[in-house]
C-alpha cells in the first residue's frame, strides 16, 4: 500500500469514528418508556474495532513518515515545515486583513488609527510564502504516491 492511500484510509477511518461516536451520543439517553434507535452496546464494539485500525494505521504512518527520505530531510521534517509554513501564512493574513482594513472618520475630533507596518511589503510575504508552502505541498504529494507505507 502507497503512503496516500494510507492516509486516504485514516481519513476515511477519522470520519466513520466520528459518525459512530455521534451515533452512540444520539442513543446513550432517551425519554423513559421509549427505546433508543440503536443499541449503544452493539455500537461499542464496532468503536473499539475501528479506533484500533486507525491507531496501527497512524502508527505505520509515522514511522513511514520518519523513515522516509524527502531530499536532505526525512518525510516528518518536511511536513512539519509545511505545517508552519500555513500557520504563517494564517498569521501573516489576519495580520493583512487587520491592517488593510479602513476605518471611517465622521469629524475630526474622532480618532485616527495609522498602520504600523507596510502591507505591500508584508503581501510580499505573503505571496513568498504561499509559493513556497504549494512547492512543498506538491513534492509531498508526489512523495506519497511513491512512498511504500512500512509495517
């Protein structure tokens, strides 16, 4: 099995864990004299199984990811630059937005807000850093395709 098809499973997985989950919270409780629509103990088991799938398959996942070689770092190096490179990225935005945005003066005896830091220059940023953040997204992708998940 290929590395992204590891982690199409385990999201895959992800969401049917949280559907079970969701079905066990609906039936743990009901009004008294009615039954619930599914038997949350009947539930549990099926629970137990998929969260044990999904625990081995997360670890195969890391160890292939710290394994695996991505040019001069490992596979888990470069995903956690790409990782801090969006956190920057969302960061660097909401600093955008916060210092793009104008406010409307009605007088002059209201108050005047100037911005602290040159938005062209921080756009720049910006742009430099989502070039480098798609560059690094697209070889991981590529990567997971050609990497063999170890057992």
């Amino acid at each position: 099995m290929k590395l992204a098809e590891a982690l199409i499973e385990r999201a895959d997985l992800q969401r049917e864990i949280a559907q079970l989950e969701n079905r066990m919270r609906q039936n743990v409780k009901v009004q008294e004299g009615d039954k619930p629509a599914e038997d949350v103990e009947k539930l549990l088991p099926q629970y137990e199984r998929k969260m044990a799938d999904l625990e081995g398959l997360i670890i195969r996942i890391n160890k292939t990811n710290h394994e695996a070689s991505f040019d001069t770092v490992t596979l888990a190096d470069a995903i956690a630059k790409r990782d801090c490179l969006k956190s920057k990225i969302r960061a660097y935005r909401d600093l955008h937005e916060a210092a793009s945005i104008s406010q409307e003066r009605y007088s002059n005896k209201e108050i005047k807000f100037i911005r602290c830091i040159d938005v062209a220059t921080l756009q720049d940023r910006i742009d430099h850093l989502a070039k480098e953040y798609r560059e690094l997204d697209t070889k991981l992708q590529a990567m997971n395709w050609a990497v063999d998940l170890l057992d």
